[in-house]
C-alpha cells in the first residue's frame, strides 16, 4: 500500500507533480519562516543566559589592596559614547593567582587595555580627545565572544596598579568572578514580544501549510472515491492520503531547511531586536530541527485526512454534497476573553509598568479571530444580503452564508496581519509617547553627571552594576558617596568646564543638613535661580531669589519621563538659602551642549577629571535617556512589524494557493462536464 500511493503521488502525471511542487513551495516557504523565528530567539536566549561577568560581587576579606595570591582589585563603570554604551572594566591584580575575566587569556597590565573588536574599530576611528583619552594606555589585544553579547557591544578591560584603583570610591576586592546568568529587567518585555510575534505568524503557516496540503482537494476526493468503488477499504485510502501529503510535506521542509541555510548568514547580520548576535547563535537548535522534520509532515497528514472526511463515509459521499450547519455563537468565547484579557492588561500599564496580562490576551485574540471567523463571516454574509441589491451580489452572499468555514478559511491569515498592525500601528507610538514627552525634548541636549553612587546604566534600560560598597572603613571615600565630590574639587571642575567653549554649566550642591536623620522636608540639593531660568523645565524661583534648596533625586534616575519633572516651584517646598556655595559638596553638573562634538569631549574631560566620583554611571544626556527608553518600543514595534510582514507573505501565499485550487478544481469539473 505504501508503494502505491508513493507512486500515486510521485507518477501520477503532470496534475500530480503540479500539485507536488506547489505543496513543496509552500510549505518550504512556510518552514524557513518559522526556522528563522527559532534561530533568532535561540540567539535571543543564549545571549541573555551568557554568564553575567559584570554582576561580580565584592570578596570581604582583608585591606582593600592588600596583597593575596588569588585576588584582584576590580571597579567595574559604563560609559558613553555618541549614545552607545561603553562597559568599562578597570582591573589590578594583587597576587599571582587572580581571577581572569572571560574573553581574555591575562589580566592587563598597569598601562595596558583590552578592547572588544567593534570599540578597538572606534577608537581607531574616532579623535583621542572625544574617546580614546579616557582609557590610559594602549590596546594589547581585543576581548573574546564569551564576554560580550554579540559583535558590536562596546566593552574595555583597564589594567592598573593596585594603589591607582585602591584609591577610587567603588574599586572591590574580588576572588572569584561571576558565572551565573544575569536577570535584565527587559529581558521578558523582548521575550513576551518574540513569542507573541512568533505566534502571531505561527497560526498562518499552520493555516499554509494545511492549505497546501489540501490543493485540489476535490479532484483527490474523486481519485479516492473511485479507489472505494473498486474495493480499497477506508483504512487503505487513509494510508494513501497520508503518504499523499507526507511526501510533499516532507520534501518542502527539506528545502525550507536549504532555503533557510542559505539566508542565515544575512539574517545574523540583521539586528532585529537592536543589536547584531553572533552568527554562530542564529541557529536553531537540533531539537527545533527535529522538530520541525516530525511536526510538518505530521500536520500535513492530519490536514489531509480531515479532508477526506466524506470518502471515509461512504464512496459516494463525494457527490452528496449538502450545506454545512451553520456555526454557533460559542466560537466567539475566546475572542470576547481575549479581547477582555487585553483591555485589562492595558489597563494596569504605566510609564512605571507595562502589562504583561496584555501578551496572553493578545494570543488569545488571534485564536478566538481564527476560531470565530466563520461565525463572523456567517453574519456578515447575512447583512450583505440584506443591503445589497443586484443577482451577482445575492449570489456571492449566498455563498459565503453556505460555506462560511471554507470562505474564511482563505483569508484568515490576512485578517490575522491586519489585526495585528493595526494593534502595532496605535499602541506602540501611544507608549513612546509617554517617554519622549515635550519636557525630557527641552533637556536633549543637557548632560548630566552625578557624583554619588546610582545604578549603572550606560545609555541603556538594563543596568548592569550598582554604587559602591565596602565603604565603612573608609571615611573620605563615605563622605564623597554621601555628598559628591569635597568643595575644593568641585569648585575647580566647574571652572574647568566654564572654560569649554559652546558648554554652559549648572552646578548643583548637596544640602548639609539633608545627611541628618532628623532633618526635615524632602530636599537634598541646592541650585542658584539663574541656573533654573535657564533650564525653564525644572521650574523657577520667586522674584528676588537667588539660590534655594531642592529635592534633586529624581534627576539621578533612568526615565525621562520622571527625571524631567520640575523641581522648583510652587508647592514643591523650595526654601530659600544663601547663593554662597563655598564649602558645599558638589553633588552634580547640569552641562549645556551646542554640538555633538563639544558633547564627546566634555565627557571625555569628566571621565578623566573626576577620580573621585562615587558614581560608575556614565554621564548622558536626557535626549539620550529619551533614545534609550524609545528603542525599547521601537525593538517590540520591529519585531511585531516583522511578524505582520512575514503573515502577510504567508497569508499572500495561503490564498494564492487556496484562489489556484480552487479554479484549479473548477477547471477539472468543467471538464468532466465537456
């Protein structure tokens, strides 16, 4: 039995090698989607899952740079660089026996640095005074794939003697480095995005595949029918219909896998969700192969025996042709759940928070629409009927009333994509607009450097360290975390940054009472009143004032959103203070930039004027934090827009394939009837 329907399928004439290739082509076109979808996201998890060597914890044992066979001094800081994030490692071996980061053979030098390919590109590129000048030293050697999380991360490992590092706020002792993987507070948001995007076009290469399997059904029905009449019992047809379309599904997902293998190399040179991976990631793994081998071929088999449903029945069940019953209302139980799983994930979405019961209702959505698109259409159909006039539209009504399951069927991939770009096309913008409001666009183009301790950040969501610990023993370091950096320092770095041409300056002091437990009120900060005039966001002081005190931590924190919120004004409970800052703690510098190239070599002259700082954060501007926060949504919106791009080719060629069985049967009937 099995050789007969092999060569029923495969010498069956010139219908049936017709037949053969367009089930071949479309499932091949459906299988490299989908292994492209798994190639990305094994890359996705593997990166994410890679050992989180920047999350190292501090070894407390010993004096700070006292010398032991097994530890280094290590003070791990971001930086940034025309808004791309640097993560800068400064390292210094204390005993012969130090811990080695990964991506490199040995520890650098005092005066030594290794660089990652794309940032060694960079700095070859780029003038010493905008970049290279804040990395003393020079370049030994570049860092490895195990440290970096694809090809164009941004990352440098320092090398100096153990008195340089030991006398910077931050610098730990550590024996033994970090494996474990890092949780990033993003990571789920990409993840829920990529599995919503992947079931999201998962439905319509399902919907192709079966198609393709059941192209010219009807003239099969008939074949299978007259193999009945000659005596083939129901059990043998089912052999042979399924061998029918495992072999066309089984050589399309072989060239799926060649057309795929082809392709890969331009999809790892792809940054779909930011950032370019490794080429050896994008891959699926060999299970996915495997799977996609067994589970294709399968569906098409299931598919096609569901067709033949009728030839199982009887032999003549081919020419008694009836309608159908008419779906029932319960199909819409998943789409209404969905649609109210949704609304509730919508709600409970903050510029703080974004709803994950959102994702699930979303899938449910794409189901209920497959599961309720004949009952829709149903109805539909009815009030065409009822509003058109004319025989040729009555007719076409009374079609789709007839057989609504097979009239959706053909573009229920279409209302799939539809459904989900216009879903993209509102939403999305909606929730980057929450970030990138007129007040953060005000302060673009300010840079701000803190001195004391805050996540760090880089230019990017996901933050990759802390403010420094271990500081008990140690009472300067202590009071510079506290407070910023000691009155006579920062009185000489706000001249220095006066001296930059097309740089303003706006200096913000710690206010002293704030470190006491008892002190009353919310204020942390000073700032003078001609500072605010010139920075109107932030708010103003009444007439005649000229310094007050100000609550100043939103400012340290990563969502412009909150970050730019006035903190002068009315109500705020600014109080007046003398405009004599001698002797104040430096807390931070607001710095007003005219050009990208003043920006680079201001923060280039703060990396290497400011030992001191507690802070490992980089200093950004707030248009950047707007960027950082905005290519969050900008990634999901490309991955859901690619989604709906590959449904619409899937759908595209699901009803190509439907519209072409379709005349295809029509022509054999006529035919028959000649």
């Amino acid at each position: 039995m099995f050789r007969l329907a092999l060569r029923l399928s495969l010498h069956s004439g010139r219908e049936a090698l017709i037949r053969l290739i367009v089930t071949m082509t479309a499932v091949a076109v459906g299988v490299a989607i989908l292994l492209a979808v798994l190639a990305d996201f094994h890359a996705f998890q593997v990166t994410n899952n890679r050992p989180f060597w920047e999350g190292t914890g501090s070894t407390q044992n010993g004096q700070l740079n006292e010398p032991t066979s097994n530890v280094e001094l290590w003070h791990y800081s971001n930086d940034i660089f025309k808004g791309q994030t640097i993560e800068r490692l400064d390292l210094a071996a204390l005993g012969p026996n130090a811990p080695v980061p990964p991506g490199i053979a040995r520890l650098p030098g005092s005066g030594q640095y290794y660089a990652s390919p794309a940032l060694a590109a960079l700095l070859r590129a780029t003038p010493p005074d905008e970049l290279g000048d804040r990395f003393p030293g020079s370049l030994v050697g570049t860092i490895g794939e195990r440290a970096l999380t694809g090809p164009d991360e941004l990352v440098i490992f320092v090398g100096y003697l153990p008195a340089q590092l030991a006398a910077l706020p931050g610098t730990i002792r550590v024996s033994t480095i970090a494996t474990a993987s890092g949780r990033q507070v993003w990571s789920p948001y990409f993840r829920d995005a990529f599995v919503v995007s992947a079931l999201a076009f998962l439905l319509p290469i399902l919907i192709l595949i079966g198609t393709a399997t059941r192209l010219a059904a009807a003239r099969r029905e008939e074949r299978f029918a007259a193999l009945r009449l000659v005596g083939a019992t129901p059990r043998q047809i089912s052999v042979i219909a399924s061998v029918d379309a495992i072999v066309g599904a089984l050589l399309g997902t072989v060239l799926g896998i060649g057309i795929f293998l082809l392709v890969r190399p331009a999809l790892a040179n792809t940054a779909i969700t930011s950032a370019r991976y490794f080429v050896n990631y994008v891959t699926p793994t060999a299970s996915g192969y495997v799977g996609i081998l067994i589970t294709v071929p399968l569906a098409s088999a299931i598919a096609s025996l569901l067709s033949l449903r009728r030839v199982r029945i009887s032999p003549l069940g081919v020419s008694r042709r009836t309608t159908p019953p008419a779906p029932k209302v319960w199909r819409l139980v998943p789409l209404l759940v969905g649609i109210a799983l949704f609304i509730v994930g919508l709600a409970v979405t903050t510029p703080k928070s974004l709803g994950a019961p959102a994702f699930p209702g979303l899938i449910l959505i794409l189901i209920g629409l497959v599961v309720g698109g004949p009952w829709l259409t149903t109805q539909a159909a009815r009030l065409l009927a009822r509003s058109v006039k004319g025989a040729a539209a009555l007719l076409a009504a009374r079609r789709l009333a007839d057989n609504p399951k097979a009239a959706f069927r053909t573009v229920r991939g279409l209302v799939l994509a539809v459904f989900l770009g216009t879903i993209v096309a509102g939403l999305l913008p909606a929730v980057n607009s929450t970030t990138a409001t007129p007040s953060a666009n005000a302060l673009s183009n300010v840079l701000l450097e803190g001195f004391t301790p805050g996540p760090i950040c880089g230019n990017s969501v996901n933050c990759t360290g802390s403010g420094p610990d271990g500081l008990e023993n140690q009472p300067a370091k202590q009071a510079v975390a506290l407070k910023g950096l000691p009155p006579r320092t920062g009185a000489r770095l706000v001249s220095q940054l006066q001296a930059f041409r097309g740089a303003t300056v706006f200096p913000i002091y710690s206010l002293p009472q704030s470190l006491n437990p008892n002190h009353p009120g919310a204020n942390n900060g000073i700032i003078s009143c001609d500072s605010l005039k010139q920075l109107v966001v932030l708010g103003g002081c009444a007439p005649g004032v000229k310094a007050i005190e100000a609550n100043t931590f939103n400012l340290y924190g990563d969502n412009p959103t909150f970050t730019t919120q006035p903190i002068a004004g009315p109500g705020l409970g600014n109080s007046t203070v003398s405009d004599n800052f001698t002797g104040l703690y430096l807390q931070s510098v607001l710095i007003k930039v005219d050009n990208p190239t003043t920006l680079e070599r201001v923060r280039t002259f703060l990396t290497t004027h400011t030992p001191l700082s507690a802070s490992g954060a980089a200093p950004r501007t707030f248009g950047e934090a707007v960027q950082a926060r905005v290519a969050v949504g900008t990634t999901v919106q490309r991955l859901v827009f690619i989604a709906v791009a590959l449904t619409l080719l899937v759908a595209g060629c699901s009803l190509a394939v439907a519209v072409g069985g379709g005349l295809w049967s029509a022509n054999d009937r006529s035919a028959c009837c000649v």
